[in-house]
C-alpha cells in the first residue's frame, strides 16, 4: 500500500519509511535501535498531522522523538 496524502507524498525517504511502517515491514524507531535523520523525519511528519488533527496537543509536541504519549494517541481506524 502506498501513501496517498499530500502531506506525507513525495517527502523522499521520509515517505519511504512511512510506508515501510505502513505495510508492516519496519518498526518505528526500528527494531535495531538506530534511529537515522529519516526517521526524524518520519516522525515529525506524523507529529505535526496529530497536531493539525487534535491528536497531540501543542506543536512543541513536534520533534522527531518516538515517545509513550505518541505511540498512544486514540486514532480512529
């Protein structure tokens, strides 16, 4: 499955690594515990989505670090 929002479409590696996650093929941080400016990336892009959609709360929130508070935000699916 590929991304098909602007927001997250045509980043680069960054889309990559969200649809590596998407289709269950990596983990984010990834298993390894390397965690590269890809990553960063990735997840600021996902951060700030929460933001714009209530998710998390501030955009202080939005910094590239995978944390609890984000691993457990109440999406719809």
């Amino acid at each position: 499955m590929e991304l098909n929002s602007p927001r997250f479409i045509n980043r680069g590696n960054a889309t990559t690594t969200l649809e590596n996650c998407m289709n269950g093929n990596r983990t984010m941080p990834p298993k390894n515990g390397q965690e590269i400016e890809t990553d960063t990336k990735a997840v600021k892009m996902v951060q700030q989505a929460l933001v714009d959609l209530g998710y998390l709360t501030t955009y202080d929130e939005v910094d590239g670090q995978v944390r609890t508070k984000n691993k457990q935000c109440d999406l719809p699916i």
